[in-house]
C-alpha cells in the first residue's frame, strides 16, 4: 500500500487498518484486501508490465478495468507499456537526489580587460551597457560577417504546452491573440521577419557599390507531439513569413509522462488510456538535434554555430549580430543572455558558476556555469542584492548560443533532471449506482453516486451572443445527468499520434478559465465540469458551461475507492455506472521531467553570459497576469517602439490614453536603425495606435501576387523536405510522403480536428473524437 507515492510524493489517504465482513463476519485487513484488488486487475497483464505496475503503485491506472471492454483494455495496456513506468520511477528518484555542491555569484568582467588579452573562464559576465559603440560596431559587424558566409544557423523553440499559461492551443508564438499587436502578428512571424531583416542588413556590411546576394539562413523549428501540427500548420498558411521553404527545417523534442504531485499517479486524458505528457523543457533541443537529421545538414550548408531563441518572448532578437560576434570574437563554446531580475520571486532561471569538490592532482574544487531553479535556489541568493539595490545574479532569458561542434561533443552526456511543478487538466473518473439508494460494500454503507452527482449537476445558462461574457453563477437550470459507461461498455479507441485527447482538454480548460471568474473567498481547489461519455462513438463532451468551483477529487472517485475499504469489483457487482468528469486545477497539481540548455554549460570552461537590457529585449509571455502577462509584453513593446520614433526624429502625438498601442514592422527597422521620418512610405508624424509597416510590406498587401511561390516544385509535386525526422515516422506524423499537386493543401483533410463547435446555442462541446 501506498506505493504509488513512494518515489513521488505522499501516499495514499490513512484510513482504517481492518474491515469485517458482513457475510462472513470474519476480519480482514487492508493489505489484503487491496492485495486482492491488485492482484485481480493485473491478472492478464503481460508478467513485465504487470511487475512495473505492482512495483512503482501504477496499477491504480487499471481501477477503470471493469468498464472497458476487451479491446479498451488492450489499448489501455499498450499506453502503459509506452509509459514505461519503471524507468519513469528511475528518473524521478534520481531527479530527487541533491547535488552537493555550492552556487557563487558570477565574475563581471570590463571589456577594457578583455582587450588586454583576458583569458576566458566559466561563469563570466559581459554586460553590454558598459561596452562602447566602437566596440558594439566591431562585434555587430562581425557577426553580420559570419552571417553572410552562411555560418550561423537559427533554432526556434516552439514545442513547449505553455502549461502556465494555459494557452488552448501551444504553443503560445504561434497564437495572435495573446500578444494583440497592432498588426496582429503572432510572436512567430514577428521572430521570423526579424530574420529577414537581419538578411537584409548583410547586404549592406560591404563599401563595394555592387549588392552582394541576400544570405540563406537555416531556420530549424523545434517541435513536440503537442505542438507540431499547429507549428507547421502556422507556417504553411503564412507561406512560411517570406522565408524560404527550403531553409526551414521541422524537428520534434520528446514527451515524457506527467504525474500526479500528490499521489505519483499518472494523470488520465481519456477512459481507453491516455496520459498527461509534457514536453521535457528547452534543454532538450540538443538531443533532439542529434536524433534527426539536423546537424548533418549543418554540416552540408557549413553552419558552425546557432542561435537558440524561444517564442514567448516579443522582443527577442533572433540572429542578434551583436551577441553572435560577441560569442565568436571570444571563441566560447556556448553562451546565454542574461537580464536584471526585478524580483526575487520571478520565474527566471539564475546564472552562476556552481562549485563542485573533484578529486584530482590539479584541484580540488570545479567551477563551472550553470543555471539554477529558482525553486531549487537558496533564499541569501534569490534576494542578494548589490550596492545599487538591485539582485545581484542575473536571469537567464531563452536566447542561447552554441556551436556546433561543442553540440555534437556533449550530446550523448548525462544531465540530471529537474522535477517542475506544472498545472494540468485532467480526467476524473467516479462511481454512480443505478440499482439502489445504498450500496453495501464489504459491510460498509454509502449512500448512491447518483443522488450525490445529480445534486451537484447545474448548468449554467449564458447569453447566446457572439461575445459572450464572463460565466456567471447568476442564472442556473438543472441539466440532464452526464451520461456514464456501463460495466464493459466502453470500446476500444483510436491511438492519437499528436495527443488529440489532451489538446483538446487543454483547449477545453483554457476556454473554461477564461470564461470563469472566481470569488475572493473561494477556497475551493479546482474548476470541475462534466463529461459526456458516449460509448457509440466512442466519444467524450465536455460541457465547458457548466462549470463548477469544487474539489480536485469527489468521495465517489475510483481514484479514492482505496481510502473507502471497497472494491471497484463490488461496485461492478452492484450496477454501478461510471462517469467523469474534467478537473481544472487552480495550482500546480503534477510534477514533470525537464532539462535546461544551461545544464550543458558544465562540460565546458569557456561558457560565458552576456548581459543586456530587460527594456530591449525581454518581454515573456507565459502567465495570465503579472510581470509575463501578454498586456506587459505589448505594453513593453509599444514603449520600445516608440522610443525609437522619439530617438529617431518624428513628431509624436500622444493619445492621451495610458494604453500606448505603437509597433514598428521588424522588416523596416531591427533595433531602431533605418528610421527617417518622411522617406519612403513613413509619415513625418505618428500618432497612437499606429502600425508603421515597410515598402515590401504594403506591396505584398496591395498585390496578392508578390508573394513568393513554392520552391523546389518538380512536374507539378510538392518533393521538398518538410522536416527533420527518420524516415519511419513520417507517415505518422505529417503524411509529407505522399506526392501532392499544387492545387492541394498539404494534409489538412485528413487530420481530424481536436474538437467542433457547434452553431447557435448549443452548449455542448465535443472535444474527445477518438
């Protein structure tokens, strides 16, 4: 007993040590009594699954056995062995074992002292506002340089869930509402058109009057099962931002299950056995990149270092020249930018050189950069503060530089995990009888699921408009009860390569949230909504409107019948019916596995920072509020943007509204340069809300027919690479090997999608077609 919270957290809830038997009469303890439960679940379970499951307490996945029918049941046990739960218990233990080390403040170096041949060491900083313009002209040329002769390549991160955020469809660069710019561009295409401003300004390094040809620069896109559909749909239907198809590369980072931060479980997406997965954090980029076919073809188009940026942030400047000739001037084998942390409580990873004992005839103490887990970081260093007031260790932004050759070194090396507390919805099966008002189980009494549910069953009514508002509690009507599975009932599912089954909960939770609002004084743990489960289909809806505040886990739950001493069997024997519903959780409810591309910088003595200003270049968004919230990134933004206006010499009228709404098109200007007022298509005089787009832009949308076609298109097919995977798994994920005319969207039709709406006022949602 309790083994499922043995390498994850607490066990189960204490209860009573012996029950009696009311036909019997004759005592009987718990362990026997769960050791009979477990044992008849298991039973036709393969001998090594059903091992893994007995040995790490997974064998609670099985408590809906008896609903399932022969087929469901095979389906179940098949995402179970891919779970491989053993090894996930492995790494959860290692992942708790504490290093012993010590953390210590990172060295600032001047630039006077590196131009007096200053010998690199691990952990130093370079900040950039100390630097001169002669030498940030110097370091921005050469890396336009190295640009230009095809030496640098570009990595988007775009296979996060965007768990914090709760975004309905991850990842979050690839959405325009959230960061609502003035142009309504997503983050991805402003990343994007920020890479083919920096093509353009390579163009004009030489003093030659002839135009040299605009450099290519790869661009390889880093996915996951979650978000790959959506990313390459993103960039399909936008034609790729003006890039070339050729030189955007697609490749997915793995998924790891998520478990439960209580109880160790495995949290259900769907009846017939699916799981919560998350993407394993940025640090997997690595091995990603060395799983396909990524770094041979850098090695054929000569790349010799890459730029590593995520997609949350508004300001990143992807391909920054700056950084990238900073990085080469100095021959690091990797390094971060780093800002100010105004906070200490801010979601930032901290940069520091760890200290480690080593037993050698050189040293006896190691030194090299890491990042540090705020959740993991002593409190004397979260709110260290230097002589000026602010914290004295930076945070680590997702802007990251790596050569490719120290890649292909350390690739293959161990890198401890991290446990990180994550919010994710999950499934919530419960009993409810029809044969009585009582059941009798094992001589304890209970009263019938179905009173219990049916009081709680409220639906709550909304304006049929198009912009309906926030839910409110105010009108209510009684609803049908949500249907249920009779024992056996439920059939086998179609597996899901792109997790349909949690995507579309995501998005269900999402809208759930953002149609909800909750009291002050509402203590209450998680948002709870009810599932119809339709054994014909199979299908799940989920009724996102009749929403309700209440506990994460309801008394009837079979995720609880151990606490109660009864058996799901017992409740099979008495007719019960099952039935589900979705849990949204307020706080973080599961732990997931994830690595940091700072994890790296310990193999290496030359990893550095380079230090830069949080006003230019950092604006995240991953929280629904606060310091990373999509209002202070645009805000962020706006205030960037219109400095350069100021900086730049245009005449600039106010609003007079506290809510600046101004944007500078990435093709006119990288960071503030090219801006004349009155030339070309830019006004003398700006005023808020205003979006100032470049010639080539108000071209491509006066005349459709500029935008660039197909390339490498052969007798009327589409035979160009589509992304980076082996070749066994393509049909598995894109369909990309199947000869496709022109006139033919790239396999829209025969992907399903997560969920349909339906027309006027129906409010009820199917979200789980499987």
């Amino acid at each position: 007993a309790g083994a499922a919270g043995a390498w994850c957290g607490e066990g189960l809830m204490a209860g009573s040590d012996i029950t009696v038997n009311a036909k019997t009469s004759q005592p009987r303890s718990r362990r026997e009594d769960e050791a009979t439960e477990i044992d008849s679940l298991l039973d036709g379970c393969p001998r090594e699954l059903a091992d893994a499951l007995r040995e790490t307490g997974q064998w609670e996945a099985l408590r809906c056995r008896p609903w399932l029918s022969s087929g469901a049941l095979r389906s179940l046990m098949r995402s179970l062995q891919r779970c491989n739960v053993s090894k996930l218990a492995v790494q959860h233990r290692e992942a708790q074992v504490q290093e012993e080390c010590t953390y210590q403040l990172p060295q600032v170096i001047s630039w006077s002292e590196l131009d007096l041949d200053h010998v690199i060491s691990a952990g130093q900083v370079f900040r950039r506002d100390e630097c001169s313009s002669e030498k940030v002209w110097q370091m921005r040329r050469g890396g336009l340089q190295a640009i230009r002769q095809g030496k640098v390549g570009i990595v988007l991160l775009a296979g996060g869930a965007n768990l914090r955020l709760s975004c309905s469809i991850p990842p979050i660069g690839c959405q325009k509402r959230f960061p609502d710019l003035p142009s309504g561009k997503s983050i991805v295409q402003v990343l994007c058109e920020r890479i083919r401003r920096v093509m353009a300004m390579c163009q004009r390094i030489e003093e030659s009057k002839i135009v040299p040809p605009r450099p290519q620069i790869p661009v390889f896109v880093m996915t996951s099962r979650l978000t790959h559909r959506t990313v390459v749909d993103h960039f399909e239907a936008n034609r790729y931002f003006g890039l070339s198809s050729r030189d955007v590369f697609f490749f997915e980072q793995s998924v790891h299950p998520a478990v439960s931060s209580y109880t160790g479980r495995l949290l259900p997406q769907s009846l017939g056995g699916e799981f919560a997965h998350a993407p394993g954090g940025p640090g997997q980029v690595l091995g990603a990149l060395a799983n396909t076919s990524a770094l041979e073809q850098m090695r054929d188009r000569g790349v010799e270092c890459l730029h590593v940026v995520g997609t949350d942030n508004v300001l990143s400047r992807v391909g920054d020249p700056v950084f990238i000739g900073f990085c080469r001037e100095l021959d690091v084998d990797c390094a971060c930018k780093i800002v100010e942390r105004l906070d200490p409580e801010e979601a930032l990873e901290l940069f520091c050189v760890k200290q480690a004992s080593v037993i050698t005839q050189f040293a006896d103490i190691e030194e090299a950069a890491c990042g540090l887990d705020p959740a993991e970081a002593p409190v004397d260093a979260l709110e260290a503060r230097g002589l000026s007031g602010s914290l004295c260790y930076g945070g680590v932004i997702h802007s990251y530089f790596l050569s490719v050759s120290y890649i292909e070194e350390v690739v293959g090396r161990p890198i401890k995990l991290r446990r990180v507390p994550r919010i994710i919805p999950y499934l919530d099966f419960h009993l409810d009888s029809v044969a009585s008002a009582f059941v009798q189980m094992d001589g304890v009494s209970l009263p019938a699921m179905s009173s219990m549910v049916m009081e709680e069953d409220v639906s709550v009514e909304l304006p049929q408009a198009a912009n309906a508002e926030a839910m409110t509690p105010s009108k209510k009507s009684e609803s049908s009860p949500a249907s249920g599975v009779l024992p056996g009932g439920w059939p086998a599912e179609t597996a899901s390569q792109d997790m349909g089954c949690q995507r579309a909960l995501m998005a269900a939770a999402a809208e759930v949230r953002a149609n909800s609002r909750s009291g002050l004084n509402d203590l209450n743990d998680a948002w709870r909504c009810d599932v119809h489960l339709n054994s014909n289909g199979p299908m799940a809806v989920v009724r996102v409107r009749g929403a309700t505040r209440g506990q994460s886990t309801l008394p009837q739950s079979i995720s609880a019948i151990g606490t109660l001493g009864w058996r799901s069997s017992v409740a099979v024997e008495a007719g019960s019916v099952l039935r589900c519903s979705l849990v949204i959780p307020s706080q973080a409810n599961a732990i997931t596995l994830e690595t940091s591309v700072l994890d790296y910088f310990v193999y290496t003595d030359r990893a550095v920072a380079f230090e830069v200003g949080r006003a230019g270049e950092f604006a995240p968004i991953c929280e629904p509020s606060g310091p990373h919230s999509p209002t202070i990134a645009r805000r962020a933004l706006s205030a960037l943007h219109w400095s350069w206006l100021i900086d730049a010499g245009f005449v600039t009228e106010p609003n007079g509204k506290d809510d600046l709404r101004v944007e500078v098109s990435p093709l006119l200007s990288y960071e503030g340069e090219g801006l004349v007022p009155g030339n070309s298509s830019l006004p003398m005089a700006v005023r808020s809300p205003c979006h100032l787009q470049s010639q080539e832009e108000m071209d491509e949308a006066a005349d459709a027919s500029n935008v660039p076609a197909e390339e490498n298109v052969a007798d009327g097919l589409d035979t160009r690479l589509f992304y980076l995977q082996e070749y066994p798994q393509r049909p598995e994920m894109s369909h990309s090997h199947k000869p496709q005319f022109r006139n033919v969207s790239r396999g829209i039709g025969a992907i399903a999608q997560p969920f349909s709406i339906g027309g006027g006022g129906n409010s009820h949602r199917p979200v789980w077609p499987v």
